[in-house]
C-alpha cells in the first residue's frame, strides 16, 4: 500500500547499525557459551545420575588406547555364564546361536564350494598354476606330494609307531593328538611356499583363547537388589589343538548387508536351563598372544573331539543325532571366541561396532572324520543397549563330518577321500 | 529298604523286575524348555533308574536325565512350639531325545459360565445378578455419591 511506505517523520540521520549483517571478509566470531550446558547430576542418587555415569564411562573407554580399554572393560567381576566350547547339553547349538547372534548356513561359502561353475571359470580366467586341477592354485604334483605326506602322517601314528592301549578316556589325546599336530605343522610348511602369509604366520599348540561378553538382561528375583535389571555376562575359555595366526586379515566370507536377512534362533528361557553354570573370576580376553604381537589376525583352529563326545561312544548311548550338534556348538563357541577377541584387540567393543568383518576357519576332528567350519563376525555389539536397532547378525557356514581314510591295513591308508586333503588344502591356502 | 551287594567285575547285571518305585509327573514351577519334563521320584532313584525305567517301561526315549533333592523347610512350628518337618523330596528333570516336545496339560480349565434350565445355579446366578444391580449407585448422579444431598 502507498501509505505504509512513506518514510517516519523524524527519519534519523544515522542508522543504527544492522546486527544481523555478517561481513564477508571478518571472520565468525567463535560464541563461547556463557553458560556451562545443563546435564544430569553426576553424583546424585537418581536414575539420569546413573544414566550420565555410564555414560561418562563409555566416553573413557572410547578416548583410551586398546590396552586400557580391554582392562576397563574386563575390570569389574561378577557372576557369569561359563561356555565351555565342548559340551554335553543336548540342542547347545540352539542356545550359542542365541547367546552369540550368528546363523548357521549349512554348506561352505562360495570360495570353497567345488560346484562345475567354479571350474570353468578358472579355465577361462586362466589361473596362475600351469596346470589347473581340483585345487586352484595347486598343480597335479604338488597335490600327489601333499597326499602322500598325509598318508605318511596316518602311517606313521597309526602303524609305524606302537602306542600301548591307552589308559581310560585317554584315547584321542595319545592316538590322535600328535597325528594332528604332526598333519598341521607338515601341512603348513609344504604350503608355505603357495601361501606367503604363512611363511610370516605363527603355529600355536594348545593356545588359550578367551573372551568376555554381554547379551540380554534379566530381573535379579531376590536379594537387595531385587527387581532391578542386571545384564547376562558370559565368558569363553577354549583351549584349542592348534591354531595358526596371520599378520593380515582374511577376508570376508560375504558382504555385511548379506547377513542382514538370516535368522538367529530366539530362545525365550534363562541359559541356567541349558544346563548352563555361574561363577566369578577374572574376565580374560586373549586370542593366543598378547596385544603387541604382530600376528594379531586368525586365521585357522584346529580342534579335538575328545573321547567323552567321540562318536562310538554317543551311539552306544543311542544319541548319535547330538555328534553333529556338538560339533556345531564348537565351531561356533571357539570361533566367536577367537573373532571376538581379534576384534577386541583392534579396539572395537560393544559401542564402537565393528567397520570390517573378521574372518576365521577351524577344523574339527576325531581322527577319521573331519568337519570344515568358516565363521565371519559381523557385530560385536550384542549387549541390550546397543542390540536393540543392531540388524547385523555373525555367520557361521558349516560341513558334515567327511571320513579321511577308510581305515590302515598292511603299511598302507586304505581310501584317503581327496576332497577332504582338497578342503584342508583351501582352508590352508586361504589368503586375503 | 534294599540294600544290593556293591558290584565288581563279574558279577550278574542287576535286574529289578516289578519295581516298587512309582514317579509323579508335576507341572514346572519355573518356565522350562519345550523338551523338559520334570517328576518327583523317591529318594533312593539315580538318574540311569530313572532312564531305564521311562526307556523299558514306558517306551520313552530319554536324553538326558538331571536330578536334584529339594529339602524340605522345617521351620515351621505346630500348636505345642514343635518343629514340624515338611518331607523332602528328590526332583528330576527329564530332557527327551528325538526332539519330542511336552508341554504340562492344563487339569483345571476355566469353564464357561453355562448353566442348564431350571437349575439352582441359574436361579442363583440371576439373583446375585438382581442384588448388584440394586446396590449399583443411580446413574443419572453422575458418579457423586447419596452422601451429598438431602
């Protein structure tokens, strides 16, 4: 309207300045707040006092180094869950499917899956070996080498050397304890020379692997702190036959979206019913070797069916349909247990969530039949505050027990099955 | 109580043929897992008993067998100030193999209030239906008691 732009009578002469103005060549002036900002108490005895102390808490182990951050975490004891990998509860591969978020893929991934496809590709990308056979990688010569020197090795236990009749339940650590010790150190330095990681690896016999975690919560039902919510903490004490660590991280089985649509069994009961036990002691996360040791990363575990699970001794008890059940829970344990504390030593825990996934393969056996085991970490954030919008789920892909040798007759293995010597060789040959 | 002759090697496998033992199934106070099924047995039951007895007797297949003895409280005192001891009892937890499931029946279920014609209950039940309707307050107070007014 005309009117209401006409200027004020009284128009001052100078303006007062426009404060809003920024001017292109000054710099922003940095605001200092007057103010400190308004938080929770951190002292007071309410529950926004609490929230702000673990908070606080979490803020310290995020700024410290991996050193002070694996002995922050571990500090405190309390009663928690013992996992034993190996054990005699019936379905356990239900309730560490639960406890540890991974799914089980029956079958190995595609890397090791010997399908007509893989075949063709090989010829067609013309792989490095001169001549390609069941083993990329591996020409017809050196497979024969590696089949004999298995052979040797069963002979060598089983024929050559006379062992006494082994005293109760001691059967597996004095027959087939040193034939698979003597098949892992022979193995991996024939393949040395395929695989440069190995010449720079480290073999380890009977390493302790530990790890220490958090998953669910329950209501504590009596005492003085009945009522209030209490997370349920686990802790892993495995002592694999051996185990081999790399300088350089394996990689993953499959992409970390992939994981996104398998299903993990939900087991709605207290893991006391599994039957699963409590005790306090000192909270341990080690993969093998302590932090500084630059073989930091997994890549193989080698384990031992003892005699108490061996599979003669499950079908005389008429539950030969638990030999498969066990050995998954096995898998499952040792191998979270390695990836996990590989993880925790690259400084991630529950809210710093893995970037990568960590990869690792174990074989499990009891002298004649071998299981292939491949197991990928994709979270390591599995307590209830970090678990609630967390859709990554860990993998574990797994085989059937495959027979090695038919049996030793006369100074000679009769039917040594080569995809197995071929599975081992892969495994082996794995490299990033 | 029988008391068997300890075994050595050698000796006849033992045999009970008729036992006196006889178990209770009980519904679990606590959740179990599908496949748990809790007795109460007598005392001097052990767990291969109890797989035995289910496996021959009752052809169910066991997988495994858990037992525990529930002491009974004897706190309790009667009118002379004397203890009075409740009896323990030996509990098992039973997990099946084959994976069967069992899940406690429910004994008593809630009945659906359906009376028969000219019965007591139904003349009962339209009575106690009459008397609270009197005693309900007149709706049109709005909720405001007899208490405010004349």
């Amino acid at each position: 309207m005309a009117a209401r732009t006409r200027l004020p009578l009284l128009f001052p002469k100078k303006l007062p300045p426009l404060r809003n103005q920024r001017f292109a060549h000054a710099e922003a002036a940095l605001k200092e707040p007057a103010y400190p900002s308004v938080v929770a108490s951190l002292t007071a005895k309410s529950k926004s006092a609490r929230l702000r102390q673990v908070e606080e808490q979490v803020k310290k182990i995020c700024d410290s180094p991996v050193e002070e951050k694996l002995s922050l975490i571990t500090r405190i004891q309390r009663k928690k869950f013992v996992v034993y990998p190996q054990t005699f509860a019936r379905n356990a591969d239900r309730w560490y499917q639960h406890f540890t978020k991974t799914a089980y893929i029956p079958g190995l991934p595609e890397k090791f899956t010997p399908g007509p496809e893989r075949k063709t590709e090989g010829e067609e990308s013309s792989p490095p070996a001169a001549a390609h056979t069941t083993v990329p990688g591996v020409d017809r010569d050196a497979f024969a080498d590696i089949r004999s020197l298995v052979s040797r090795v069963i002979l060598q236990e089983h024929w050559h050397l006379k062992k006494r009749k082994a005293f109760l339940y001691r059967e597996q650590e004095q027959m087939v304890g040193p034939f698979l010790r003597c098949l892992v150190t022979g193995l991996s330095h024939s393949l040395a020379q395929y695989n440069p990681l190995l010449r720079l690896s480290s073999l380890d016999i009977a390493p302790r692997v530990n790890f220490y975690w958090r998953r669910g919560q329950r209501i504590i039902p009596k005492g003085h702190r009945r009522g209030r919510l209490e997370p349920t903490r686990f802790q892993i004490d495995d002592q694999p036959q051996c185990q081999i660590r790399i300088t350089q991280q394996l990689q993953q089985f499959a992409p970390l979206e992939a994981s996104y649509a398998e299903e993990v069994p939900e087991v709605t009961y207290a893991p006391n019913l599994m039957p699963l036990f409590k005790r306090q002691y000192d909270n341990h996360i080690f993969t093998g070797a302590k932090l500084p040791d630059p073989a930091c990363y997994g890549h193989t575990q080698f384990h031992l069916v003892p005699d108490r699970y061996h599979r003669d001794r499950m079908a005389r008890k008429q539950q030969s349909d638990q030999v498969e059940v066990f050995l998954r829970a096995n898998a499952l344990a040792s191998l979270f247990a390695w990836t996990g504390a590989q993880a925790m030593y690259q400084g991630f825990w529950n809210h710093e969530d893995l970037t990568r996934p960590f990869a690792s393969q174990a074989v499990i056996t009891d002298g004649e039949f071998f299981s292939f085991f491949c197991y990928q970490l994709n979270t390591v954030a599995l307590s209830v505050e970090t678990d609630g919008d967390n859709p990554r789920k860990n993998l574990l892909w797994g085989t059937e027990s495959l027979r090695l040798y038919e049996s030793v007759q006369d100074g000679a293995v009769v039917g040594l099955n080569d995809d197995v010597v071929k599975l081992l060789v892969q495994f082996l040959l794995n490299q990033p | 109580m029988v008391r068997y002759p300890l075994y050595q090697l050698g000796n006849p496998q033992l045999r009970i043929f008729r036992p006196s033992w006889f178990l209770t199934l009980v519904r679990p106070g606590k959740e179990q897992p599908p496949d748990t099924v809790q007795f109460r047995i007598p005392m001097e039951m052990t767990k291969c008993d109890i797989k035995n007895y289910l496996e021959k007797i009752y052809s169910v297949p066991v997988g495994a067998v858990r037992t525990r003895i529930q002491f009974g409280s004897n706190k309790k005192r009667n009118h002379l100030n004397q203890k009075v001891k409740q009896p323990d009892y030996k509990v098992a937890y039973v997990q099946l193999a084959q994976g069967q499931t069992f899940t406690f029946p429910d004994i008593f279920p809630e009945k659906d209030q359906t009376s028969t014609e000219g019965s007591m209950e139904e003349m009962q039940e339209k009575f106690m239906e009459d008397e609270k309707q009197r005693q309900k307050p007149d709706p049109r107070r709005g909720g405001v008691t007899e208490w405010f007014g004349l």
